[in-house]
C-alpha cells in the first residue's frame, strides 16, 4: 500500500520561508524520481522541481534560485525548501514518486501553502 504524505505548509509572508516535506511509504524509493508540483485555483497545475534517484533536481524558471529539492532516501523523504517566497507562489503543493519500468506513479494529497502580507 503506497502512500505519499506532504507536510510544510502553512501562511508566510512575502520574502518568508517554508520547507515542504514528502514522506513516502514505498519500496525501493531511492529509484524513484520524485517531483513537485503545484496548482492553484484556475491555473493548471505546474511542475515546480523534479529530483531523480541520484539527486540530479531541475527546476522552473519561476522558482530557480529560490527552492531547492533535496531527498534523503535512507528516511523514504524528499524535501523542497522555499526561500524569497512570492504571493504568485501560493498553491497547493503536491508530491509525486514515479518509477517507469515498474509503471509506478504515486500522488500525495498536497500541502497548502500561502504567501501574503
């Protein structure tokens, strides 16, 4: 039984901080690329950051230079620390685990989070 639970989130201000955590109960997780994504109301949802099994991360250009992903596969955890956050930034954040070869692709049930003064 696969599950994949974000925490993190919350309200910050503008120029603020948060560190999104994604807690995966799955096998073999190290093999797992594991992305963020985000979705706000009437926008379709963007991915944010993506972080394969040996830790290469990208990121959109939206965000680059303020978040960073980071996993640590020993704890089954991947992290997105969110630094100069905007008010544009404020969505739901989700989590994503995939494996292809195993067609595996899993979903958390995301983490609000909102920038406003």
């Amino acid at each position: 039984q696969v599950q994949l639970v974000e925490s993190g989130g919350g309200l910050v201000q503008p120029g603020g901080s948060l560190r999104l955590s994604c807690a995966a109960s799955v096998r073999n997780f190290d093999r797992y690329t594991v992305d963020w994504y985000r979705q706000a109301p009437g926008k379709q949802r963007e991915l944010v950051a993506s972080s394969r099994n040996f830790g290469t991360a990208n990121y959109a250009d939206s965000v680059k230079g303020r978040f960073t992903i980071s996993r640590d596969n020993a704890r089954n955890t991947v992290y997105l620390q969110m630094n100069g956050l905007k008010p544009e930034d404020t969505a739901v954040y989700l989590c994503n685990a995939r494996f292809a070869p195993l067609r595996a692709d899993y979903w958390g049930q995301g983490t609000q989070v909102t920038v406003s003064s």
